[in-house]
C-alpha cells in the first residue's frame, strides 16, 4: 500500500504539470508489461465507462473484481448491475472524453488522474481546478480492483 501511495503522489505532481498531453503518448512505456496495463485501463475507460458497453466488462473486469468505491457493489455483476441503472451504449470515442492528463504504471497498479473544474462554495460564480484519480490494480490480463476518491452519496 506504501507503494501506492507513492504512485498517487507521483501521479498528481505529474499531473498538475500534463494538461494537454496526448493520450496516446501516456499509453507509452519502455516495460512492454505495463503498456499493456496502460492500454487495458485505458480501453476499459473509453469502451465501458465512458461508452456505457456494459456488454464489454467481461473482457476487462475479474468475475471477483474488487470495488473500493462505497456507492458500487464489488464483482463483476456488481458493477454491471450498478452501472446498468443509468450506462447507456454510446459510440465508442478514440480517446477517453473526460480531462485525462496523466497515466502512470507500476507494476500491476494503474493510475489515471483527470482534471475537474468545480463551482467555487466561497466565491459565487467562479470556479476551481483540481484533480481527482482513479487506481486500478491488474491481475491475469484483467482489471481485479478499483479505489477512487468517491464518496458515499
């Protein structure tokens, strides 16, 4: 878990210093093992998440996927259950659609990090940019666990 958190914090200091990297240059690494990580998270992002192909998740989810985010139930069927409520099969885009500056891959840990803008609560009317991430954890090819920054709803 130090591990992580040392690729959380590396993560955002790159990513307070990527906005308007190209995607595909952030799917690149020397390590053949964790490109292919990069291109899983990444591919689950754009097709499933974002392209609401809830279909798909077998070929990126562990049936026993672990879900650390206190509103999604863990499992696979968890998450199809979850999102099905609301997902619904848009075209796949090219890249991923949210503000995404930066990927970083260590071993079997991804994390993507994206920059939000939020409403100001002490200045009505402006706006502030921060980022939030989301850490996945790869085993077998497949994505078996997810931690973000959610929080109960």
């Amino acid at each position: 878990m130090k591990k992580a958190l040392l690729l959380l914090s590396f993560t955002l200091l790159l990513a307070f210093n990527s906005f308007g990297q190209d995607q595909k240059a952030m799917l690149y690494s020397k390590d053949p093992k964790l490109a292919k990580n990069k291109k899983l998270v990444y591919d689950f992002w754009r097709e499933v998440l974002e392209g609401g192909h809830l279909d798909l998740a077998s070929k990126y989810l562990l049936p026993t996927y672990i879900q650390h985010n206190p509103n999604v139930p863990t499992g696979r069927q968890g998450f199809i259950d979850f999102f099905s409520k609301f997902a619904k099969p848009l075209p796949i885009s090219a890249t991923i659609k949210a503000n995404l500056i930066s990927i970083v891959a260590e071993g079997d840990w991804v994390v993507l990090s994206f920059r939000e803008e939020h409403p100001d609560p002490k200045a009505p009317g402006k706006k502030y940019t921060t980022a939030s991430f989301e850490m996945l954890r790869v085993e077998d090819g497949k994505i078996a666990e997810h931690w973000d920054n959610a929080l109960k709803e």
